[in-house]
C-alpha cells in the first residue's frame, strides 16, 4: 500500500510541474504576442483572453 500511495504522489507531482510549465509557456507567449502586436485593442485582446487562460 504504502509503494501504491508514493506512485500516487510521484504522479500528482509530475501533473503539477507539468501544469506549471504550461502555464509558464502560456504567459511567456501573452508578452511575446503582446510586445509584438502595435494596435492596443489587439494587444489588450490578447493578454485579457491569455490572462484569463491562465487565471489560478
């Protein structure tokens, strides 16, 4: 039982991190896309909808 629960943690942990680094990915690509973006409506698009996509 106890080798069964470690397997389950060691599984959660590996979603976490795996979550992390997504979100990670996905905020790093709101500033690229907004930085590159010159309208200001299409730059507030773009990291209202990302900042929402990542919202905790």
């Amino acid at each position: 039982r106890d080798s069964h629960e470690r397997g389950d943690n060691r599984e959660r942990a590996a979603m976490a991190l795996a979550a992390i680094g997504s979100l990670s990915a996905i905020a790093g690509l709101k500033e690229v896309l907004a930085a590159e973006s010159e309208d200001p409506a299409i730059r507030s698009s773009i990291t209202g909808a990302l900042g929402r996509a990542t919202a905790l």
